[in-house]
C-alpha cells in the first residue's frame, strides 16, 4: 500500500447548526488540498457546488439506502467509495446526519488502516442548544454529540455561561465562530504544502507552534503530552528515541497516538491551537520541560 | 380474441364474500374472466382446460407488505442461522443448534468455493446458543489460510477468523471501539457495529448494495417469493442509483420474473421536498410488475438492540431510552412534503414513542395538506396501544404489524426488554382490528423468513419459542389472519382493487398450495405447504 492514509474529519451537530455554512467555510479556503465533502444531513443550506469545483475537490451524497440503514452501513460503503477513488482526496470530510452520533463514523477512522483520524467538530447553535438539549425526546443524542466531540464549534450566540456547559460536557476546547473566522486549520489541520498562500480570508481561528529539541523516552514523552497546554488542539511530529528511530506523535483533541518508527529523523512537532485559549509561549515552557 | 384458460383446482379460497370457494377460475389476458364451476367461463366462449393445478388449493397470491431484497441475494453467503430455512432454489438450509453445527456447515461450504475466495455466512445469533460465545478460534478450524466471516442476524456484528483480523490489521495493539479482546488481550474475533466492521468488510468485498440491488438479487428475491407463495412484494428501502429503475424495469419485466415488486424509496439523501419530488417522479415508471412511488421513512431502532424508543416506564432493565434515526421534527417534515406531493409513505416505528411521533405527524401533514386517501402505513407496530390504534383509525393510517416477533423474540421480550405486561400487548392485530384498524402483517424478510402461512400462523397462536402463548387476547381467527396476508396487505399498497382475493376482474395471482389452511386450522397453518404460484394467469410451480 504505497497511498498514504486518508485523513477524515467528522463534522456533527444538530439540523441547523451550522455545519453547511462551516464546510463551504472551508471549502473557500481549501490550502491547496483536494477535499472530498460526504454529505448526509439536507437542510435549508446546501453545499456550494462551484467551491467543490474550485477546490478540484468532490462530493458524495448519501443517496444510497438498504436495509442496514439503521447501523448506517450505507455510509461505511460510501467511505469505501471513497478510499477507492484515484486520484485519492487529500482530506476527507463527513457531514454527519443531524442526529447521528459522530463517534461511531469517526471511529472508522481509527479502524481501518487506510483511513487517519483527524478529529470531531461539533457544531452546536448556541441559541438552541439549551432548548434541545432539554427536550426529551432527542436531548440525549444531542448531548451525546457534544460528548463526542474533539472540538466544539459554537454559531449563533447562547447565554455566557454556555460555553462552559459545553467544554464540562465534551471535555473538549469550546470555540466561537464568528463570521469571517477561518476554521480550515483547525479543522482539517496544516496544509501539506506550507508554500501555499494564506488559508483564507478572515481572521485565522487558530495559532501556530512549533518545537524542536530533545530525545525523549516514551514513558517521558507520554507523560509530557498529558501535561499539554489548554487548548493545544493538534499536534504532529516527531521526537527522537533514545534507543534509535522515532516516535511518531498525532494528536487530535483529547486522542494521543504514538508510534514507533525506524526512521532516523530530527525532533520536530508542529501544533495548533485555539486562538485566545492556546499560548505560544507557555507551549515553549511546557516543551522545555520548564 | 385472447385465449381463455380454465383451471380446475381442488378447492379455491377466494378472499371473496360474495363467492368464498369455488373449483374453477378462468383467465383471460392475465386477469380472472370468471369464478366458479367448471362452467364458469361458459358465457365467455371456448376455454382451455389447464389441469396442472386440479389437486392443489388456490389462495389469492399472498402479499408481504414489509420485506426486503437482500432476501433474496443474501443467499449467496453461507447461511449459519438457528432456525431451518429453504434457500431460493428450494434447497434445504438446516437450522445449527451449536457452534459445532456452524463450524461444520461452513467446512463443507468452504470446501465448494474456489481455494482464495473468502468464507462468508450469515444468519447467525448468538441469543439461542447462550453457551460458549462464538470467537476466531471456532472459525480458525474452517480455515486458517483465508478469511472467514460470520454475519450476526441484525447485521450489526460479526465474527471472523484470525486471517481477517490480520488482514484488517487488528491486533493486541488495537484500540478501537467494536473490535472486541479475549482474555489475553487479543482479538477475540467479534466485531461490532459498522466501524469496526468496515475494515474486514472491505477486505472481504462484503458489499449490503449490491446484494440489495444488482440483476442476480432481484431475481433470488423472485425466487424466494414464489417458494412461499408471494406473488406481490415489497422491498421497503430501494435504493435508486442511475439506472437501477431499468435494472428493475428488464428483472421484472422477464415473463418468467414470478413476482410483482412494490419497492418504497428510502427517505434519505436529500431534502425532504426533493424526496418526495422523487417519489413522485418514479411513479410515473411503474408497469404491472413493478410499482414505484412511495417512501420509507426511519425513525427509531429495534427492541431487542435496545434501540427502539419506547415511552414510560422505559426498557425493564433500566437501559437507556433508544435512539432516533430521523430527529422527529424531520419525520414531521418528510411526512408533511409527501402527503402535500402525493406521495405514500411506510413509516418504520417500532417503539410506542416511534409510533406516537409517526401519528404526530401524519395528523399535523393532513391539516396541512388533506389526503383522504394517503393510506399511509405504520411499519412493525410492535408496542402500539389501542389508544394508538383509536388514532390511526381516526386518520386513516394503516397498521402493518411484525407478527413473527411473537415466536422468535416474544420470550426475549418478556425477560429482557419490556416485561410480561407489555410483552402481552405487543403486535396487537386483534386490537388494531377491533378499533376498525386496516391491518396486516409482515415476515420482514431477511430479520425472519419469508411464509406468509407462517406469519399468519404466529398471529392466530401468539406461540413463543418456548412454546408458551403471549397475549392470548390478541390473538386473531384463521381468517383474519389469511385476510391480512391477502387483502389486508393489498390494502397497504393501494392495490387491494387489483390483487388480494380471487375476484372477477382482478390479476390471476395465485398461491398455489397442498393442503386447504383452513382445514389445516390454527395449528397446522404454518405446515400447509406452498407448491408455487401463478401470476397474471401464468403457472410457477416449484
């Protein structure tokens, strides 16, 4: 298999929340990256063709129904559609159906070997969510949605006191999105191609950092990464191992991969962060061991 | 002028008052020219005798309101299931009773596919082996070198050998949710759910769309109808890609193609109105064996997967409340698109709270949009009240009930999921009638077999597995029941003027069988056994 994994960002959230408008966000800015957009919720909002087209990306509707559709097998063999597709997308991104749990689409992710996991955004209306969440027919799937997130998208307002009620909930950085923020990175994580201009208009909703330096042990390095700074949302590289090779380090949200690799490379970790939760400087501290 | 037939048969149930039996039908242009004796046709000019069905009992070919076509092409795996099955060419499929019977039975199925093909089963359940649970050490005796796999009967796990696991790459390491360990921290083999699933399905070429879609399906699917002596089907959520409805259009058109096909679209994919915009537009495509146009809506889960949504007091175990596939407020708005485009819709609810947001809706579409006549149809009806049931006879929503539940899962019911009270009441067809409900019930074919004798059978027995009655109230006489298999059914698809009795006028669809069901009474119902059927006059014998 000489094809490197494909990266699959899971988008979740109730009807309206704000998930379409946040895709062709993205799909304006795409970073150079050909991203392939599964859609599987339908509402007033559809998914801006043209931006598709110019991002030389592609689309996939979820038309395909059988009767598994209650365990959503239609969208597993979609996602095998999409692996089989040549030239395989840089990126793909899920829209999860307003109801269904992001979890058990993004768990595909850490399962199969040609699929790399790149987080949950949920994306929650800030002005609905409390209401939702109390209804009792469905406030339990939409908390579950929360729960499951990586990252938590709020649109549309809410009461001050939310975003707390967010991040106790999910455990995850809870962040604004305001008209005009650029979410691409945080979403879809550093383009490949760093030379490529600016992603995007608006002002970037995340910050960047980067470390170098030391050879770390894995129980040290383990250690240090659950000790990370608030807000550090992504987080790739490598770090040397004192026994020869290097760990292989990919976070997203509160999931923390290693691996070790034969390769004989210098420490290096590119993070990503939130902007106005995530410090820079206090990520150096923290890396410096300090 | 076309050629009348005249078939003699031994006795004719016809579903009709006005004549209940006859000896004689006669067929002009695939429609029955006259009922009755052997002079039946008389007035109508030379007939030709066709005594091929003279020792057998004619029925209305029966109609399963709620099956699917993976019925059909799922046979091309290995069938692993605990209860007997006849396959679509009539081949007995031996129900295993343990593990050993399924690792035997997939040695010798093995032994038949070429040396690198994968093992593949389905059918299996793990609730009526409740010794050892089913792991890769049992599938590794069927083979090491290739991958096995083994599909649970809901279709939401599965158990596979050790070569599969290597070559979805599963091992100690493995963190996923699904892939579940042994003991000593490896793989034991069982996967649950489609994430964890996927990797092997893939590898394996397991593909639900295909066995739910290309030519070959649709004509096992055929072929298992005309085995229980189905001559009008449903295949409730089709899929329609590009060229799937001339796919349809050519299968069924097949002069020896024994069924006419009612698929209902699954609801999902696009907006709500684009959906019924859809529908719509497919109607304008059916043929006489082939009818298009209406919709499958989802809403919640299953009772035994705990997935159904139910209302106080909940499940009795104490596990949460179910899940919604569709969020209500959407299954309004589906609702509401298609009564105003004219469109029917069967609505999948198995929980009294499903059913309650599907009555819900349809009462708010019908202040929106009034459609006396939509006949939409509440699919499985599991947990339905006869407040429920007062409603949709009010509305004039049709109740399509999962009769087989009683005997497969009624005593899983009682223990596990809602309890003896409620057990008692579920798939009430006696209330569903009594409150002036139009009525059938349904196989849900491949979850339980196709035989609509069968499905009769459970409903005018309510007999669990175990052999006690659940719900003695409910149950229904003989003749209700072969009502809901004929007419009853017909009803829910808009056809009963066209197929469900043997009535001057109508299509000459058959059942053709070897014993009067009647006579058969309530216990032997579901022995009576199917010779074949005829359809739009022409004979399908097995």
């Amino acid at each position: 298999m000489s094809l490197p994994p494909l990266p699959l960002t899971v988008i979740g959230g109730y009807l309206g929340a704000g998930k379409t408008t946040l895709i062709n966000r993205m799909l304006r800015a795409p970073g150079g990256r050909r991203i392939m957009v599964m859609v599987n919720d339908f509402g007033a909002i559809n998914i801006d063709a043209e931006l598709i087209e110019a991002a030389e990306g592609d689309m996939m509707s979820l038309t395909n129904g059988c009767v598994c559709c209650t365990m959503g097998a239609d969208l597993f063999m979609a996602l095998g559609d999409a692996l089989d597709r040549r030239p395989r997308p840089d990126h793909l991104v899920i829209e999860a159906s307003g109801i269904a749990d992001p979890s058990r689409i993004a768990m595909a992710a850490r399962a199969e070997p040609e699929l790399a996991y790149e987080g949950i955004v949920t994306v929650v209306d800030g002005g609905e969510f409390p209401r939702l969440a109390a209804d009792a027919q469905i406030g339990p799937q939409i908390e579950g949605q929360v729960r499951a997130a990586d990252l938590v998208l709020v649109t549309k307002g809410g009461a001050p006191d939310l975003d707390l009620r967010l991040s106790v909930l999910s455990g995850a950085p809870v962040a604004r999105l305001e008209e005009g923020t650029d979410a691409t990175t945080l979403l879809l994580g550093q383009a490949r191609d760093a030379k490529l201009p600016v992603e995007g208009r608006g002002h970037a909703a995340h910050v960047s950092w980067q470390g170098t330096g030391p050879v770390m042990d894995r129980a040290t390095l383990e250690a240090r990464l659950a000790a990370r700074p608030p807000g550090l949302y992504r987080l790739k590289g490598w770090v040397r191992a004192p026994e020869g090779g290097v760990h292989e380090v990919q976070v997203v949200g509160a999931g923390v991969t290693l691996r070790h690799l034969r390769e004989a490379r210098e420490t290096q970790l590119v993070g990503i962060g939130l902007r106005g939760t995530f410090d820079p400087a206090e990520a150096d501290r923290w890396w410096r061991g300090g | 002028m076309s050629k009348i037939t005249l078939f003699s048969a031994k006795k004719i149930i016809t579903m009709d008052r006005n004549r209940p039996e006859a000896t004689h039908v006669a067929v002009r242009d695939g429609r029955i020219l006259a009922v009755g004796g052997a002079d039946c046709a008389a007035p109508w000019g030379e007939a030709v005798v066709d005594e091929s069905l003279a020792d057998s009992v004619l029925m209305p070919g029966f109609v399963e309101g709620h099956a699917h076509m993976m019925a059909g092409g799922i046979w091309k795996y290995a069938y692993a299931g605990y209860h007997d099955r006849i396959d679509p060419e009539g081949r007995p499929a031996p129900g295993k009773t343990t593990i050993e019977e399924v690792v035997e039975g997939l040695k010798e199925h093995a032994a038949g596919l070429p040396a690198d093909a994968p093992v593949i089963a389905w059918g299996f359940d793990p609730i009526f082996l409740p010794t050892e649970r089913l792991n890769r050490h049992h599938l590794d005796e069927i083979a090491a070198d290739r991958p096995v796999a083994v599909l649970f009967s809901n279709f939401h796990l599965m158990c596979v050998n050790s070569k599969a696991l290597e070559l979805a790459q599963y091992s100690r390491e493995t963190n996923v949710e699904g892939v579940m360990k042994g003991a000593d921290g490896t793989p034991n083999g069982e996967l649950q759910e489609m994430a964890a699933m996927f990797p092997v399905m893939r590898r394996l070429g397991i593909d639900f769309r295909s066995i739910s879609a290309d030519r070959e399906a649709v004509r096992a699917y055929g072929r298992v109808a005309q085995r229980a002596g189905v001559t009008t089907i449903t295949d409730l959520f089709a899929t329609f890609n590009p060229g799937d409805v001339d796919t349809l259009l050519e299968v069924t058109g097949a002069p020896d193609f024994p069924v006419r096909l009612v698929p209902a679209m699954g609801g999902t994919g696009a907006a709500p109105a684009e959906i019924a915009a859809q529908a719509a537009a497919l109607r304008g495509r059916s043929t006489d064996k082939l009818r298009l146009g209406a919709v499958k809506l989802m809403t919640d889960g299953s009772i035994q997967g705990w997935t159904a949504r139910v209302k106080w007091p909940g499940y009795v175990g104490g596990q949460p409340n179910g899940i919604w596939n569709t969020p209500p407020e959407l299954i309004a708005e589906l609702v509401a698109e298609c009564q105003k485009a004219g469109v029917q819709t069967h609505i999948h609810v198995n929980g009294d709270e499903a059913s309650e947001v599907a009555i819900d809706a349809i009462e708010a579409a019908g202040r929106s949009h009034p459609w006396a006549g939509a006949r939409h149809v509440l699919q499985h009806c599991q947990m339905m009240g006869a407040d429920q049931f007062r409603r949709c006879a009010d509305l004039g929503i049709c109740c399509n009930i999962f009769a087989n539940h009683i005997w497969y899962f009624g005593d899983q019911h009682v223990a596990l999921t809602i309890g003896e009270d409620r057990a008692r009441r579920m798939d009430a067809l006696r209330t569903a009638l009594d409150e002036g409900v139009r009525a059938t019930i349904h196989s849900d074919a491949p979850v339980t077999s196709l035989a609509p004798l069968f499905t009769a059978w459970a409903a005018v027995n309510r007999q669990t597995m175990s052999g006690r009655v659940l719900g003695e109230a409910q149950r229904v006489s003989v003749e209700e029941a072969l009502h809901a298999v004929t007419l009853g059914a017909a009803y829910t698809l808009k056809m009963d003027g066209e197929v469900g009795s043997i009535e001057t006028g109508k299509r000459a669809d058959f059942a053709v069988l070897g014993a009067d069901p009647f006579e058969a009474g309530a216990e032997g119902l579901k022995d009576v056994p199917v010779r074949g059927t005829v359809l739009g006059g022409e004979v399908h014998l097995l």
